[in-house]
C-alpha cells in the first residue's frame, strides 16, 4: 500500500495536516477537523496522546480494554512503518470501536439528523456515507461534513477521523449537486473523451468533493457491459454508467477518472468486483440476481486490474451470485472471490467494501447482524450500510460475535487494522 502525496486539496480533510488515523478531539468537545481552506496546513490539529494502557469509555457508558496486539490478525502485522503506527493505534481502541472502524453508516446528503448523530455516537462509527440527493451546494454540504467530523472524537472513535463519501459518478448517479459543484455526465458519455481531458475533468471534480469535506467518492464504475446487453443491464447499462461496452475501453475511462480524484485528494472506489454488467436484474430491488458468464478469469477484470495496479485503496464488491466462479454465495459472502481472486489472483491489498447491505433486495434472507458476520468471514473489510436504523443491529452483533469467538475477534481486529493502514496513507 503506497503513501500518496496529496494537492492542497488535503487541506478540507480531517485534521488537515496530519493522518487520518492520527487524528484526535480535545475534551472540551470541539470539532478534531480544520476547515476547508487553500493550503495543508490550516486547520490541523495535536497528534493523539492517549495511552496504548488507556481505556476508553464508549458513550453509551461501557467499557472494553484493550487488548495485547496478538489479538490483531497476524498476517497484516506492521511490516512498515505506517503498519506500525495503526497497529500502535489499534492497540488503544476498544472493540467496539474498532467494529466502528470497519463499518460505513448512511445519512442524508443534506447533513445528518439528531438520530444519526446519536447512532453515531452510541455505535463508535468511524466512516460516513452522504447518501440521496443534495442540491445545497458545496459550502452547505461542508457545514453538514463538519458536523460530522465532530464525532471523531476520544470517546467515539478513539480520536480517529472519519472517511466521509458520497457517490458522485455523474449521469444519473450525482449525489452532490448546487452551487460549486458541477453537473457531470454520465459514464458512458464520459468515456468517449480522451483520457487526458477525463482525467484533468475529473481532478475538477475531486477538488469540489475535496471543498466540500469529503475524502471518498464510491466511484468509478469499473463494470464493463458488453454492447449485445447494453440498456439490458439494470443496474449499469440503463443508466448509462459504463465507460464503453469493452474492457479496454472501461479501463481507460475508470482509469482516467480515478487518477482525476487521486490528483484532488479524494480516494476513488472501483466498483462492482468482478463486474456488474453482465446481469439483467439490479441487487439493489431483485432477490437472486445472478451473472452466469463471468469466470475467474474473464476479460472483465481489467479494469480492476488496472485500478489495483495504479494503488487503489478500494475496491466496492458486487453483491450478485456468480455461478462459474462460487454459485453458492453471493460476491459479498464468496471467500472464493474476495480472498483467492480480488487479493490472490489479482494482487489487492487495500478496504474491501461492500456495496449497501441494508437496505438492498438482494440480501433480504438474512438478518443484518448475519450478513455482516458472513462478509467480514468471507474477508470483506467495510461493510457499507446505507440504513442508519440497521447500524445498532449490526454493530452489537458484530461485538457480541467477537466477544465470544476469538477467532472472529482477530478477524475484526485484521480488518480494522486495515482501515486505519489506509488512514494512515490519506
């Protein structure tokens, strides 16, 4: 996992000037992040002082020490110094902080309301989704991310700060609209530009997310949709989110698009491994969605290829079942397509998100609590729930399941290291 230099544009992230993970809330409750400004040295903030010994208090009052650094999954143990700073950093998270590390909770677009900022709070989340449709513009949408970021606190996170996202594809995926933000095209139309301008277009666009507080854009669309489906595919090609209908051509566009949010300071998202554009149904509102062509092998994961090869930090997960590839599980639960292909086949080493798990059709036979603890056994990093009524579910269960499995615990402890790595990198 490389370290990025990052354009002025880091300045709007939280504590400006420092590491994500670095990032702590002085007691008398004030916001740990710096305002959006012109330069990376406004705003920034103390480094973390608290003690590896310390434990620290959750807010709904319980407590939970924390434990040896054996518990952490061995095999993502510090082999570099950044490694080592979040595994030091690990150590002095409760679990239930560290559950919140791994979790990705939605709240409007718009800002969140008391009750989000409560779950928030009582469940340690340490990563937000702006979900919906926004049209305040940029400083409205900055104004909310503050509110926000002020719950990256001792006591909540562990002083860790938040990744904040939205879905800012363009087209008809445009979550951010209004004064300061541009109105962007749609994929398809997107990747009949070159990629240079593409490229130089959407380093414009990572900069407005930038001003606006966010650090993660859960794009680009890294499916390719093959020219016989076309609008056939529900979830891509209908909507024209494709860059092009070959591998070729979706690696150029996503690759271009990427680079663009990489130069503004804003971590893209590749998205749906191993491809969502072969399936006739959406995840998102059919039950049983299943691509019956892509093979482990199969041309369509260039495109991710290309992205993990450039550095990618994340990789979004289809939830569709694939039957040449594990006909048994969907992607979200496939220890086939997350461990053996997306990090053995294909190299990745980054947060293995998920697409939302709360609210899609899809997973509707299984309780929150279950699907969380079948995608983080089948290697999955940050479950994304878009349903902030689903997070109590998922977090206490998650917890409870850790508490009496130690087995599980390590798995938690891994995959929240692995989110604090990457802070680490923004």
């Amino acid at each position: 996992m490389r370290t990025r230099l990052r354009t002025a544009a880091t300045a709007v992230l939280i504590c400006a000037a420092l590491p994500l993970a670095a990032c702590t809330t002085p007691e008398s409750g004030s916001s740990a992040s710096g305002t959006p400004a012109a330069s990376s040295g406004a705003g920034g903030s103390s480094p973390a002082t608290a003690s590896a010994n310390t434990t620290t208090a959750s807010a709904s009052g319980s407590t939970d020490p924390a434990p040896s650094s054996s518990s952490a999954g061995s095999e993502q143990a510090s082999s570099t110094p950044a490694d080592s700073a979040a595994q030091q950093r690990l150590e002095k998270l409760t679990l239930q902080q560290r559950v919140g590390q791994v979790l990705m909770m939605g709240v409007p677009a718009t800002g969140a309301g008391a009750s989000g900022l409560a779950i928030m709070k009582q469940q340690h989340i340490g990563n937000t989704f702006l979900k919906g449709r926004s049209t305040a513009g940029v400083d409205a949408t900055a104004a909310a991310v503050k509110k926000i970021e002020a719950t990256a606190t001792q006591q909540v996170t562990g002083g860790v700060g938040q990744f904040i996202s939205t879905d800012q594809e363009g087209g008809k995926v445009q979550v951010l609209k209004g004064t300061g933000f541009s109105t962007i095209p749609a994929g398809i139309t997107q990747g009949s530009w070159d990629p240079q301008t593409l490229q130089q277009r959407a380093t414009g666009w990572g900069k407005e997310l930038a001003g606006a507080g966010i650090n993660v854009n859960l794009a680009p669309v890294a499916d390719t949709v093959p020219e016989s489906i076309g609008t056939g595919n529900a979830p891509i090609g209908a909507f024209g989110r494709e860059y092009g209908h070959t591998p070729q051509a979706v690696t150029a566009g996503s690759s271009a698009f990427a680079a663009g949010m990489e130069a503004a300071g804003v971590a893209p998202v590749m998205k749906h491994y191993p491809g969502l554009g072969k399936v006739s149904q959406n995840t998102d509102v059919s039950h049983g969605v299943t691509d019956t062509v892509t093979t482990r092998d199969d041309s369509s994961l260039e495109p991710f290829q290309a992205g993990i090869d450039a550095g990618a930090d994340f990789i979004m997960l289809s939830s569709a079942y694939y039957s040449k590839i594990d006909p048994k599980n969907p992607a979200a639960f496939s220890d086939t397509v997350i461990n053996s292909m997306l990090r053995g086949d294909q190299g990745f080493e980054g947060i293995v998100i998920s697409d939302d798990m709360c609210d899609a059709t899809q997973f509707r036979d299984w309780k929150y609590a279950t699907r969380a603890k079948k995608f983080f056994d089948a290697g999955g990093t940050m479950m994304l729930c878009v349903n902030q009524d689903a997070i109590p579910a998922i977090a206490e269960g998650l917890v409870a399941q850790a508490k009496a499995d130690p087995e599980f615990r390590k798995t938690i402890d891994a995959a929240a290291l692995k989110v604090l790595t990457v802070k680490d990198g923004l």
